[in-house]
C-alpha cells in the first residue's frame, strides 16, 4: 500500500505548522463539504466515501515524510515530532453513496481538532470531487438510455492515470453503470467485467472471416464480434452472420455484434435487419466510439436498434465538465463548555457566502406518493416536525415561498467515523449502485431531465436563515466601523 499521506496542499501544514505555535490546533472545530454549483445537471450522485475515510482514518507520518518536512525548512522539531503521532480522533458525518444531492448542501461535515480538521481537506476534496463527478455524469449517461439497453464504462485508457480509472470505474458503477472493462476495478470492487476484441484482431488475420471464425473457436458461447474494420454492411455484418450459423450448427449461441464507428442509427437499423433475416433475432447490438448522454440520446430518437452502450472518454473524463467544484469551509467552532460559535464566509458573490454552524440535512418526501419535495438545512439541534406545515423561502431571494404539508422528514447524513473510529458499515458497490437507482426514482423527471432541469427546492430553517443574515449583517456593520 502506497502512503498518501502527504496528498496534500502545502498551506495545510503551513496553517497546521501556525495553529500549532499559536496553541490552537487543538481547538475542536466543524466543516463542511459542499459544492456550489453542477452545470451537469441540478443534482450530483455522492461517491467515493469509502476511500476518502481510508485516507482520512490510515494518515501515517512515516520517517520518509517527515525527513522531506524538514527539508523544507518550514517547521520546527517539536511539530514534527506531534505530526509523527498525529491520527485522526474525530467525528465525520456523511449522506449515503449513491445519494442525490444538491447544490449548498453539507454533504459531508467533520467534527475535530482544528489541525486534523484542516489537513484533510485537500484529500478530501481531491477524493470526493472526483468520484462524485463521474458518478453524477454515469448517471446522466445512463438516463440518457431510458432503459434501453446497459451502460458498459470503456474509459480506462483515457482516463488521467491510474487512480483516475481505478476510482473513475467504482464511480461509473454507482452511477448506473453495469459493468466496466478495467479488469482491476473488477476485481477491486466485485463488480462484472466486460470487452471482446478490438481491430488488431481483425487486422491481423489474412481475412475478416478468418478472424471472425477464430474467435469464435476462442470463444463459441461469448461471440461478440467488432464488424467495422473494414466495411459494415457489405463484409462485416455477413461474415459475422456466416460465422453464426456455423456457431448454430455447433449447439452454440452466438451473442451478436459491436459497431464503434459510422452512422450508428443508420449501421444499427440495417444490421438488425441483416441479422433478423437471417435467423438472429436474439444477436445483441452493442456499440461504442465517443457517446455520451446527448448523442445516446439522438440515437434513441432515431430509433437505433442498439441493445448495450459502451462509453469511454466523455465518461471518465467528464469532458463537458472536467471538475466539480467541491469546496471545505469551516462552519464552527466549538468552544471547551461545548457552546457553539458559528463561522461564517462572506463574499460579494451571494453564492459563496457559505451556511454557518453545526448543521443537519432533510429530505422532505411527500407522504401520499413517496416522492421528494424538497431538502432543508437546520441547525443540529433543530427537528423538523412533519405534523405541521412548512413555508419554505428561496435562500436568496426570499419573497418566492412554498409551503408543504402532508410531508415526511429524513435525515440524510448519517455517522460515519465517532472519536476517529469508523463505526458504518459500507455497502457494495452493486449495494450502492442499486441505492442510487431507487434514490433517483423518488424524484420527478422535471428536477432529472437532460435539458433545462427544474430547480429542485433546498432552503434553510427559519432560524439558520435568521443567525446567517444576523452574522452577515453583524460582520458588514462592523466592517465599516473598522473603515
């Protein structure tokens, strides 16, 4: 195992090194994790929990560390003697993986000691942000299919490194994704790999029969043959049907064709005909070649015959969206009498004005159809109390309200790590992703929708409204006393 330890940004131990001189990094302390904006879409599929708490609960300053520390020039011994023995003994609360959530949500928040607090953003950040990026877009990709036909993840050759295709895969999966053909992300995560041939195969026999032929002697109960090397309709789909009916005349069933290149609606339609004619009706379509969620989604409006969707690039990339903009802010501290005293960010930008305080998450669900209303953030010791009805405002602009009534309230973070010891069980991966399916069902299409979403709801609780723009007005009044 590789000690990542140090997968952080220098100014983390910079502050740590000047928490520690100033006798603060003990100084118990909440942030949250959030992000402000996803021009994906309105909401974002959670992932990558499990690994950023292996991180944050396996950090070892080990001699190789804390020699190149040194070398710096930047620290003083004593400081990195207590980085020797430095673990993390917090608490860390968290939505489930594979849980819809949305913008300015805490979808993660951790409960510590200033300087273990501090230093674990970046990897936090650099984890979470990640997998959460290409869960959500997987899930995009995936809606995109409306149900026809599986979802394969293609994208480890171009995806940025190794770890970017390792965890790119388990996000993939939990986005809807059936299966991926990283064979070590398959055997990572238990979850089902899948891959044929690719054109060498083809290119390199005499002839595309010839190859055809001897992969299906390879491979006479999983024959899937790439029908594109060379021509399509005119050798490729033929000789894949010649081969079939020798397959057939073994006792074997072949399973159908890939096309990765070309007018995919047009080759599709044409090679369903081919092999209906033929007496293939069952031989599957699977294609692949640079999709993504709008041109599946063309290609379904043209009536493609296409039965499986292999997805590569614009997957593990994210490629219209390459970051998700995950931010870590402080939002408290907690005083030795354990009083509360909220922080807050100011900016003149009002999105970035960040929440104050120790806070919790709802989902509000309608009772009658189980369907969700809207989200809200309160302080944590605030209950919401479903009996009652509830006037929820717009967070900014505040003359818009709604009320609800009839609704069911549940909280959404749950306690991931107590006194820096995991306490949660995580699910699997095919636990997780079938999570994530049923989370998405309790939405209306309007708020999942590929084109102009609907803004999904998510407010503050009366009083957290009030403490935020009493510490807003508080801050600016003082500021220009300050002036």
């Amino acid at each position: 195992m590789r000690n990542l330890t140090l997968l952080t940004d220098l100014y983390q131990l910079t502050m740590g090194y000047g928490f520690y001189r100033h006798d603060k990094h003990e100084e118990e302390v909440v942030f949250d994790l959030f992000f402000r904006k996803n021009a994906l879409i309105t909401y974002s599929i959670f992932a990558g929990l499990e690994q950023a708490m292996d991180y944050l609960l396996n950090w070892r300053f080990d001699d190789e560390d804390i020699a190149y520390l040194r070398s710096l020039n930047l620290f003083g011994e004593d400081f990195l003697e207590y980085l020797k023995n430095m673990k993390f003994t917090g608490d860390v609360y968290a939505v489930k993986e594979g849980t819809p959530v949305f913008p300015g949500e805490p979808i993660l928040t951790v409960k510590a000691p200033l300087i273990q607090a501090q230093f674990a953003e970046t990897a936090l950040l650099n984890i979470l942000n990640h997998q959460t990026l290409i869960a959500t877009k997987s899930s995009k990709i995936c809606r995109a299919t409306a149900g026809k036909g599986m979802v394969m993840e293609f994208g480890l050759r171009r995806a940025q490194g190794p770890d970017a295709g390792i965890n790119g895969a388990r996000a993939a999966i939990i986005g809807g994704c059936s299966s991926t053909s990283n064979v070590i992300a398959g055997q990572m995560f238990d979850v089902p790999v899948a891959g044929t041939m690719a054109h060498s195969w083809v290119m390199d026999y005499p002839t595309e029969y010839e190859a055809f032929r001897a992969y299906a002697d390879a491979y006479p109960d999983n024959c899937l043959l790439l029908v594109d090397t060379y021509d399509t309709l005119r050798s490729g789909v033929p000789n894949a049907i010649k081969v079939f009916k020798e397959l057939r005349a073994a006792g074997h069933k072949p399973k159908g064709i890939r096309l990765d290149s070309g007018d995919l609606a047009y080759l599709s339609k044409k090679a369903r005909k081919m092999m209906d004619e033929a007496g293939f009706p069952e031989a599957i379509i699977c294609v692949s070649g640079d999709l993504d969620e709008r041109s599946i989604n063309s290609l379904i409006q043209q009536g493609a015959k296409i039965d499986s969707w292999g997805v590569g690039t614009k997957l593990i990339t994210s490629e219209d969206l390459p970051a998700l903009g995950g931010v870590y802010k402080l939002s408290a501290v907690i005083e030795k009498d354990g009083t509360v005293t909220p922080k807050i960010k100011l900016s003149d930008n009002t999105a970035k004005i960040t929440n104050p305080a120790f806070k919790k998450l709802y989902r509000l669900y309608d009772k009658e159809n189980g369907m969700a209303i809207a989200d809200l953030i309160t302080l944590r010791d605030e209950t919401v109390n479903d009996d009652e009805p509830l006037t929820l405002f717009h967070p900014v602009e505040t003359w818009k309200q709604h009320e609800v009534e009839n609704f069911r309230a549940e909280e959404l973070q749950q306690t991931i790590v107590e006194n820096g010891k995991l306490v949660y069980e995580f699910p699997t991966l095919k636990e997780i992703r079938e999570y994530s399916k049923g989370e998405l069902a309790k939405f209306w299409e309007e708020y999942l929708r590929l084109d102009v979403p609907q803004l999904y709801k998510v407010d503050l609780s009366d009083k957290l409204h009030r403490l935020k723009i009493g510490m807003i007005d508080s801050i600016r009044k003082h500021s220009k006393k300050e002036k």
